[in-house]
C-alpha cells in the first residue's frame, strides 16, 4: 500500500512529454531488438563532431579547465559570438548582450521566462518546435498557436499576426529556417511580421538554430538587424547543435538587448549557472578555427542538401502526397491529408506495417502532415520512401 502524498505542482501535471523524442526513442528501441526500421525521426545531424572541436575541449579538460566559469560564458566564446554576428550580419554588440546556456533549449525557456508573466499571451506560429507551448505554459503565460499551412508556404502572414494579437500579447516566437517544416522567411516577409511586433510592443524571441543550414542560395535573415526597433526588442537563440553537429554537448547562445540579457543572466545564475566548463573551449574552437569548421560544415550542407532534392523528388512521385521544396534545416513536411487518415494513425501503421519513423505534423500543431528528417543515410532515405509509397499505394487501393 501506497504513502499517500499531496498532488505535484501545476507544471509538472501541465507539461506534456516532448513527441518527437517519443518516436525517436520508440524507432531506436525497434533497432536495437533487431528490426529493420527506417528512421525520418531524428532531429540532430548523423555526422559526428569535427575533430578540431573535440580536440580542442580535450585539450581544456587536461588543462584543468574543470571549475565553475562565469555564468554566462568563458569571456573569449562570448567575444567570438559577438565577432562572428559581426562578420555575418554586420551586427554590433557588446559582450554583455551574450550568454551561453546549456543549450538553445534553455536559451529559449529563459528568453520566454525573462519577458512573460503569468497570464501574458505568447504568439506561437504552427507547425512549431514542440517545446515553444509548453516552455510558455511552465513561465505561466499562455499560448497562442495560429496555424500557417502549406498553402503559405507554413509561413505565418502579417494578417494573421495582427488578428492574434490582444491587449495580453507579450511575445512573438519566430523559428526561421523552422523545424518542423525546413521552410525560411524571406527578409521581406520578416520586415512585415517585425513591424506588426513594433507597433503592438511585442518582444519577439528569434530561434536562428537552424541559420548556417540553408540551400539554393538562401541567405538566411538575422532578425535583430531588419531595424534599430527590431534589435530592441529581439532576443536572438542560436547555438552550436545543428551546425557543427554538437547536440550531445549541450551548448547554446542567446544575443539580446542589454537589459534582458542581464535578467536571463541572472535567472541562469540561479537555475544552471555556466555550461560545462571544458565544452565551452571546444565551441571556441568551432568559431576560432575557421578554416577547419568551414570545411567539416560545407561537407555535412552538401550531404543535407543532395538528400533534401532526392526526398523530396521521392515523394512527389507517391499519388495523394504533397511537399513543398522545403530551403532550410533538415526536415521536409509532406502533405498527407488526402489519404484521410488521421496522422497519428497514419504514423502508427507506417512503423508497425512499413517499419518507417515518420513524426506527425499533429505533434507540431499541424493535423494531416508529417514531419521527415533526412539527417540519415542515403541508402535509409530510398528504402524508407519506397516503403512509404507501398504504404500509401496500400491506402488508395
Ligand atoms: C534543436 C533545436 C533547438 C535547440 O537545440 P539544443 O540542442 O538545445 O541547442 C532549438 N530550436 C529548434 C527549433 C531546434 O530544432
């Protein structure tokens, strides 16, 4: 017989398992007893850490690099963010506006804690990363989801943002290149949203994760630069994760006005205090030793990039499904709606009858989708569609 004890707390009964790991680990579990499972599940790059990198952490570990450091970041990483802002956007910043968090993931839960009180209303665009609704719901502050679809480009529109806006609206969440869907607002598109931002008084929390992972030319946008205005009110997240194939360290940056940035420095110092010593020297090395990153970094896009053409191809030729040419991260976002199917189920059956991973867009807010990562192997990638368009032609038939 059990001790009765009194109910946990609001947000540990509130928070909601992240899906995507759910599948993820669901398709892991699969392999390791043995099956053949084709995965489009992950959500981290299947390359290793550079060299250069690793070697370079190492290095700091032997050299007893092993005590507390400043909460928001070694000194030396913190200049080479605001130097590298410098020579990628021409944006100036001072080294106090940046902090390193364990994490992007962290980077945004701060971002979100240091501007929203309870109650406050936080304008989450779907498709979203599954994390942004429940790290508001865990700052007591409300989500507000406005579906964008395919039919924009799963690009959220300025009308749109004005008819969510209330007098309650803190913060807008902006994730360009996104996850889920790979797609990239264009500067333009990004002045529009900014300037509704502006006029309502919005803090606007920029996930840039996926920034150096772009194709066909794109550049893509730093939305702290579109004006003076925007850089106010902006709190960048990027981080060293996706492009330099670093989930594992757990390291991620925040650039943000003075103020804010001095707010989320203090909440860090009273949750996590500073990233693991010895792996802040090894993303040093990722933005000091340009050369060698460029090198590793160019290797893994051009990977990224011949899978996201070859996916996509694939799954255009597979009669009721639809997918736009996605220009960044590493996921596409096929439309599956025709099968009439809900795709939860549509998910369910692909892995017990296909042996395919597949994310659904429900997890992301969007009913009738499904989220595929092509962070996996060629060879994965044309088995795993070719049991897809069985599994579709099974459907139809
Ligand atoms: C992966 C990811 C992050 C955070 O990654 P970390 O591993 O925590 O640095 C943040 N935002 C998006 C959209 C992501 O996909």
């Amino acid at each position: 017989m059990s001790t009765p004890v009194a109910p946990l707390s609001t947000w540990a009964r509130n928070v909601s398992p992240s899906p995507t790991l759910a599948v993820d680990t669901k398709a892991k579990a699969l392999l390791a007893a043995g099956g053949d499972v084709c995965s489009f599940a992950a959500g981290e790059p299947d390359f290793d850490t550079p060299e250069h990198i690793k070697e370079a952490c190492i290095v700091a570990l032997k050299s007893g690099k092993t005590k507390y450091a400043p909460t928001p970041g070694i000194e030396p990483l913190r200049q080479a963010i605001v130097d590298r802002y410098d020579a990628e956007y021409g944006l100036k910043a001072t080294i106090g506006q940046v902090i390193v968090s364990p994490g992007g993931k962290f980077n945004c839960y701060l971002g979100v804690v240091a501007t929203c009180s309870p109650g406050d209303e936080v304008i989450v665009p779907a498709p979203f990363w599954v994390s942004y609704p429940e790290m508001v719901k865990l700052a007591g502050a409300v989500p507000k989801l406005v579906l964008a679809d395919d039919r924009t480009g799963f690009k959220l529109t300025p009308a749109q943002l004005e008819a969510a806006i209330t007098p309650k609206t803190k913060l807008l969440i902006l994730n360009s290149p996104s996850n889920p869907t790979g797609a990239v607002y264009t500067r333009a598109e990004l002045e529009a949203l900014v300037s509704v931002a502006v006029k309502h008084n919005l803090y606007i929390l920029s996930d840039e994760m996926y920034e150096h992972l772009v194709y066909d030319g794109v550049k893509p946008t730093c939305v702290a630069t579109l004006s003076p205005e925007a850089a106010a009110r902006t709190i960048t997240v990027a981080g060293f994760s996706k492009t330099y194939a670093m989930t594992g360290w757990r390291i991620g940056t925040t650039l943000a006005p003075l103020p804010i940035a001095k707010a989320i420095s203090e909440l860090q110092s009273q949750m996590s205090s500073n990233v693991t010593t010895f792996a802040q020297y090894g993303a040093l090395a990722a933005l000091k030793e340009k050369e060698k990153t460029a090198a590793a970094v160019k290797i893994m896009l051009a990977a990224f990039d011949r899978r996201r053409k070859s996916l996509h191809a694939q799954l255009n030729k597979i009669p009721g499904v639809k997918c736009l040419l996605a220009e960044g991260a590493f996921y596409l976002f096929p439309n599956i709606s025709s099968f009439g199917l809900k795709d939860v189920d549509f998910c369910n059956r692909l892995l017990d009858e296909e042996k395919v991973a597949a994310v659904p867009g429900s997890a992301f807010g969007a009913e009738g989708y499904l989220r595929l990562s092509y962070a996996t192997s060629d060879e994965i990638i044309a088995k795993g569609v070719s049991r897809l368009a069985k599994f579709c032609a099974g459907l139809q038939g």
